[in-house]
C-alpha cells in the first residue's frame, strides 16, 4: 500500500508499523529503502527474506543524527566525524567498527556497520518519529535499509517502482521522484585512511577536501579481509535486457550496419545518434552528471519494460563527476 509520505499521518502510522517490527518502503534522497528496525534481528531477517538477498551481505543503518553514530559504532576516527559533520544529512555511507551488541543481523556478522543520515524530509520525518517515540512506546534508534529491489537488480527511485519490486502488501511511503537518483558514496573508515567502497554522488575531491586524506581503492589496501558489499559485486543493477557500453562512433558504426532490420534494441546517448529503423529506441542522455544519475535507474526500467533485448549506451566522460554513474553503468553491463 503506497501513503502519501508528507502527511504526518502517514509518518505516524510508518513508524508505529517498524516500531512493531514491520517493513516499510521509505523514500530517500539517494533510492527508495526497505527499511527494519536496525536493532530487531527478526525484522531484519524479514528484509533479506523480501530482497532475495544473502543474509550475510551488510546492510546500511540510517540514523536521524549524527549523534546516533555512537548508538551503533566505536573508536570512530576523528575525520570519520567530519565527514559527518560536512556530509550529513546526504548521500553518504561510513562504515565504523560496530558495537558487538548492536545491529548484528543488520551488519551481516560483520565487526563493522555502514551507518547513513538521509537529508530527504519523509526520510527525516520517519526516522525522528522512531527516535523520539511518544511516552513508554520503544525507541527506534536506526533503520536498516538497503535499497528497495529485489537482489541483483535496479534499485527504485519511485514509490511505484518499490510496488513494482516487492509487491502491494508492502507499506510504502510516497516521496516523489528521488533527487540523486544512484546509491550513496560508501567511504571505510575502519582502517587508517578512508577506503571508497562505492562512488556515488559524493566525490573523491570532496572527501579528500574534509578529510585531508585522498580516498583509496579497496585492492590498495589488500591487509585483512575486505568486507562483502553486494554493491560492488561485478554484475549488479542488471535489467533484464543485455547492457552493452561503447563510444558514440562504435554505437553509430553498429546501427548502421543494423540499418534498417535493427529492432528490439533501445539506445541511451549524449551524442546525436541517428538510428534508420523507426523500431529503435533512441533516448537522451542528458550533458551532465547529476541530471543523468537522477535519471539512470528509471530510464533503465523504463526500456526494460518496452521488453528490448539489447541497451546500448554511450560511455560517460571519464572524468570525476561522472564516476558513479560510469560504475553503476558498468555493473549494468557486466
Ligand atoms: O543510498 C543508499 O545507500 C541506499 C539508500 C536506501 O540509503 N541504500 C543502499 O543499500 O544502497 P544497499 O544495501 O543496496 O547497499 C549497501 C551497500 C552494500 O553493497 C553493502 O554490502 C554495503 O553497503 N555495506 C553495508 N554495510 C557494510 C559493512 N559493514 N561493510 C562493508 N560494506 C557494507
Ligand atoms: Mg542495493
């Protein structure tokens, strides 16, 4: 059932529902969640069940304050809270070594836990709901969510899209179209410097320009075992159709040897690409990073449910800005 998130009613009735215990579809800035109480294992297990996902994959615990990070998390470096600090609320993820009596089931097992303050209002409404429950109710101090799709697909940015995935049993709170449109910037902060697990809308400069220090990749820093993180798993947000990335010249080259029997292939480019079949799909992508990542996921579904076979795409430029999307394009290609 989709409710319409701003109406504090809807906000009242969402948190009493994880107060029990239940799942709930929550829009934020990023994607839409599928979000537990962080600290009831049960429900939590409730959430690997609904994705399909492997209950030892990680999930991301949001918080309506930074000050909740000490709920959750220990020994949290210094520039760990500056990040915070500079980033928060917004699309970004640290990961911190986690209180042993904390979101266990959440964190998969793992020592760490990834913990995020979403800037989105239904997001902040809900979550401030849960932490400052009315009189002897149970407060809630974290929402477990990863995002709202079932296991290896495109995550949602649209209420219908979380419909679409899971079903309308599920309560789903209405917040719009989401504002960045790809998953948060996930930065390790269990080791000495900051390790960028996943680039997202929050880039390397930014974080290098708070913390002092220039993110480094995972296979940079090989001591002790990196954690799982399904998000980075080679093929992920797959739709059903084959993805396939190449230059605009390779794609202009291959519809036109397609001529005009091209059919069941969608195209998604910046340049000016003219196909001859009118059974092609041509959609714009658009010059920047920021409108195209809003975009990206529901672009993707929108194809897949005109039942193409094949999605070619323009490779992004290489340059920072564009690094999230390139990645999630990437593992849509994989
Ligand atoms: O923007 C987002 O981050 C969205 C919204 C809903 O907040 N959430 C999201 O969750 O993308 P999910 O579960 O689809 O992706 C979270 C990623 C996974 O790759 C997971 O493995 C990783 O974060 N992760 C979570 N906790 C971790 C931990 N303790 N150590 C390493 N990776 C972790
Ligand atoms: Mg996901």
């Amino acid at each position: 059932m989709i409710l319409p998130g701003p109406l504090d009613t809807s906000v009242q009735a969402a948190a009493a529902a994880l107060r029990r215990g239940d799942l709930l579809g929550l829009p934020t800035e990023t994607v839409y969640g599928l979000a537990a109480d962080a600290d009831n294992d049960a429900a939590v297990a409730a959430i690997f069940a609904a994705k399909g996902r492997p209950s030892d994959h990680p999930l991301i615990v949001h918080v309506a304050e930074a000050e909740a990070i000490d709920h959750f998390a220990h020994s949290v470096p210094a520039w760990a809270r500056a990040l915070a600090q500079a980033f928060w609320p917004g699309p970004l993820t640290l990961i911190l070594p986690r209180r042993a009596d904390r979101a266990a089931a959440a964190a998969g097992g793992q020592a760490s836990v990834g913990v995020r303050c979403p800037s989105h209002p239904v997001a902040q409404a809900v979550l401030r709901a849960c932490a400052h429950p009315p009189a002897g109710e149970r407060v809630v101090w974290g929402l477990a969510a990863p995002s709202a799709n079932r296991f290896g697909r495109v995550s949602p940015t649209t209420a219908a899209h979380v419909r679409d995935e899971l079903g309308d049993a599920l309560l789903v709170l209405d917040g719009g179209a989401c504002d960045v449109g790809i998953e948060s910037t996930i930065i390790d902060c269990t080791r000495s410097v900051p390790v960028l697990l996943r680039p997202g809308a929050i880039t390397r400069a930014q974080i290098e320009a708070v913390c002092g220090m220039a993110p480094r990749s995972p296979d940079e820093v090989a001591e002790g075992a990196t954690p799982r993180a399904s998000g980075t798993l080679e093929s992920h947000y797959a739709p059903t159709a084959r993805v396939r990335l190449m230059d605009a010249k390779a794609l202009q080259t291959g519809l036109d040897l397609l001529g005009s029997d091209a059919a069941h292939l969608a195209i998604y480019a910046r340049s000016p690409i003219k196909a001859r079949s009118a059974r092609v799909l041509v959609r714009r992508m658009p010059d920047d990073a920021g409108s195209t990542a809003r975009q990206l996921f529901a672009t993707l579904r929108a194809l897949d449910a005109e039942e193409v076979k094949l999605i070619w795409i323009e490779t992004p430029p290489d340059t920072p800005e564009w690094e999230g999307v390139r990645d999630r394009l990437r593992r849509a290609a994989s």
